[in-house]
C-alpha cells in the first residue's frame, strides 16, 4: 500500500539518519554509571544533540 504523500521506506531512512545521534546519546547514558545518575555534563549533551531545523 503506497502513500499519497511520498515513500515511506525513504522517510523510515531519513527518520533513523536523523535520530541516530540523539539515541545513540541517550542509550550512552543507561550505562554511564550504573545503579546512579548521569553526570551533568552527559546530560547536556542529547539536550543539543537534536534541532528542529532541517
């Protein structure tokens, strides 16, 4: 089944493309420091690491 409003294997590509880095970030911080809190400055850096820009 196709949408109306493009190709959905292409949008699924550019969805993984952009969000890696921030998962990649964020997936960092469960094994940081396990059994504690992630250090201030890992925290900041998945706070930038997505824009909403294109």
């Amino acid at each position: 089944m196709s949408s109306p409003h493009g190709d959905h294997r292409a949008a699924y590509s550019r969805y993984e493309q952009r969000m890696r880095p921030f998962v990649t970030l964020n997936q960092a911080l469960a094994t940081e420091n396990p059994g504690g809190p992630a250090s201030e400055a890992s925290l900041a850096h998945p706070k930038n690491a997505l824009s909403l820009d294109s």
